[in-house]
C-alpha cells in the first residue's frame, strides 16, 4: 500500500523561512497527515549542524551563517543547488534511522547516474561522491518518528563559497557539481542551467519513487 507524498516545488526560499516551517510542520503533524517533499533552492547561506563546530567555518565573508538542528557539520547552500527537504513519518514506513539514511543516499546516487556519471554512495562519510569528491550531501533530523531536513545536490552553481568552509567537518574535501562531470557527448550539457535543474529533479523524483516504493509522488504543487 502507498501513501501519499506530495512534491512541493518552492523555487528559491530563504534558508530561515524554510527552517521554521519546517520544524513547524513537523511539530504540528498527526498520525494521519500525509507526507511532503520540498525542492528548492536556497539564496546563499552556509549552514551549521548540531554537531558543527566552528573551526570548520573557516573564510565566510558575507555569507550568513545560520545554526540549525539537523544532523552534520557545516556546509553551503545557493542558487543552482537542488535542496529536498523529507518531511515523512519514519514509524509510518517502518524504517530504522540507518535504513533510511541509505535509501535517500542510493537514491541520490541513481538520480545521479542517470547522467552517465559514475556516482557512489559513502556509508561513512555520509552523501554521494564522484572519484572521492562530494556531489549530494545529507543532513537529517527525526523527532518522534518523522523527518524533517534533507539532502542537497549541486548541480550548476558558483563553487567558490565551498571554499570557505571545511564542507561536512572534512579537511580538504573537495566539492563537485552535476553540470562539471557530464561526458562531452551527454545531451545535457546543452540544456540551460535552468533545464538542468528540472531534469535532475525529474531523476530525484524517479529514483525516490524506486526506493521508496511506499510513496506515492505523483501529486505535485507549487507555492
């Protein structure tokens, strides 16, 4: 049996506005309330977990930092990233915290692959990696058997403000996007950046579905 899960397409938000509607959906949810997956993209931000410490924010400039609940060390969100944040009822779909986890990383992984790029999931340093450097990182809170934050994908953005930080508490970690790694022949390095993106969140959808098959995310809305 499937539950609902409805796609919500958000366009570019505020990182502060979706922290707190977030945490407020999340708190306000009953045992019935279906669940939603938001796609965005955040105006430039660098975020903090619960664990960040702050030798890791290392060159930030006039980029704000904001601290957060979710799971993780630092890392950054901007424009030309695509953010998923999973608001779902865990206890619902049975799922431990560490199978969960590895559903969303698989599944970035196939979205990824789709592309003819030769993407991985990392078990220990959670997220998804091309030849050793980070393409989709995870960062997650549940409370009382929901989810909420998520996972983000870079896909066509300015790189440079990575280099600020130690991304996810790594030392040297290096960072890489979507449109870097397709193959000289792939028919997506013609699309703009902007069809780009709607082609990777088309993959997201598809491989989502592949390994949540106890969501339904064929209803979509926009706002």
């Amino acid at each position: 049996m499937t539950r609902a899960c409805t796609v919500w397409h958000l366009g570019v938000r505020d990182y502060a506005d979706c922290y707190r509607d977030m945490k407020a959906f999340t708190e306000a949810r009953t045992e019935t309330c279906n669940d939603q997956l938001w796609l965005l993209q955040h105006t430039p931000v660098y975020t903090q977990g619960q664990a960040g410490k702050p030798e890791h924010v290392l060159l930030p400039g006039s980029i704000p930092l904001v601290q957060s609940d979710r799971g993780g060390q630092v890392t950054y969100h901007g424009p030309g990233q695509l953010v998923g944040y999973l608001l779902l009822d865990i206890d619902r779909l049975t799922l431990s915290t560490r199978a969960f986890v590895e559903r969303v990383e698989d599944a970035l992984a196939a979205a990824i692959q789709h592309f003819g790029i030769a993407a991985e999931a990392n078990r220990e340093a959670h997220g998804v990696y091309v030849h050793g450097r980070k393409m989709a990182s995870l960062g997650l809170r549940i409370r009382r058997g929901r989810s909420y934050h998520g996972f983000s994908l870079n896909v066509a953005m300015d790189m440079q403000p990575f280099l600020g930080i130690n991304p996810c508490g790594y030392v040297g970690l290096e960072m890489c996007q979507l449109r870097d790694e397709l193959g000289p022949d792939h028919p997506a390095r013609a699309l703009s950046d902007a069809d780009l993106m709607s082609a990777v969140e088309a993959a997201c959808l598809t491989a989502l579905s592949q390994y949540f098959p106890e969501l339904d995310l064929s209803r979509s809305e926009q706002r």
